[in-house]
C-alpha cells in the first residue's frame, strides 16, 4: 500500500536566491538542512523544497524540451481558519512581491478564495474553507 500523505513539494527555481527570499518575506522558516543549493521550508503539512530548476530536471530524467512556461496546471494552496485571512495573506503575498492573480473572492462553494503566482510563477490558492479540520500542527487533516 502507498501510504496516504504528501511529504514534500519541490518548486524548480530558475532564479534560486530571488524565490529563496520571496519565501523568506512571507516570514516563513527554512530547515536546517537549507544551503545556498537548496533550501527547504516548514509549513503546517508538508516541507516546501526550492531546487534549481536544471538540477531538478536532471534528477527527474526529464529534457529542458519537455517543459512549458506559464500556468503548469498545478496549484499549491494555503488553507486559513478564517475567511477574513483570505483577504490579509492575499495583502501580505501582494506586498511580499507575490502576483495576485485572483483577488479575494466568497466561492460558489461557501469558502473564500484568491490566487497569486510567486516571482516564478508558480501558482498558490489562498483558501478557506468552512468545513476544514486543522490538527495541533495547523496540517489539514479534513474537508
């Protein structure tokens, strides 16, 4: 059996050190493992590993050629406990230097929502959703 869980994510940088401090000004905590190579971040659920993008590609097997630039199809999220955090980490993503892409908005499905893009454009959901469960650590557990 594959155990249920998301351990880690990893976002390939093209600019390492810029991405690093983008992270950095949203006031989150790197690991001790962090170098100038690599770094990773603490977050409620999963670490958020930053590695060069060449490396990464390297690591996956996968050719330059095989990547596309622009939205990938892939959104990481934020859950917050209150709808009115929507609207403060959207101000504090947007001061940090973060794109917002989809400012706060109530979603048809009772929650509220925005979308920002970080210096290399990956695209984060900002969310909160009225029915999510957060354990001790703040890692969502349900919805």
């Amino acid at each position: 059996m594959v155990p249920e869980r998301v351990s880690l994510v990893t976002i390939g940088a093209k600019n390492l050190p810029a991405l690093r401090k983008f992270y950095q000004q949203l006031g989150w905590r790197e690991t001790e493992i962090s170098s100038d190579d690599y770094c990773v971040f603490r977050t409620a659920g999963v670490l958020l590993s930053l590695f060069p993008i060449e490396e990464l590609l390297k690591d996956a097997g996968v050719h330059p050629d095989q990547m596309t630039d622009g939205f990938k199809g892939i959104t990481l999220a934020i859950n917050v406990d209150q709808p009115e955090e929507v609207d403060r980490v959207t101000t504090e993503v947007r001061n940090a230097g973060g794109t917002i892409i989809r400012e706060a908005s109530d979603a048809f499905w009772g929650g509220r929502t925005s979308y920002f893009l970080d210096p290399e454009g990956n695209a984060w959901e900002i969310a909160w959703n009225p029915t999510a469960i957060f354990d001790e650590r703040g890692a969502m557990i349900s919805f």
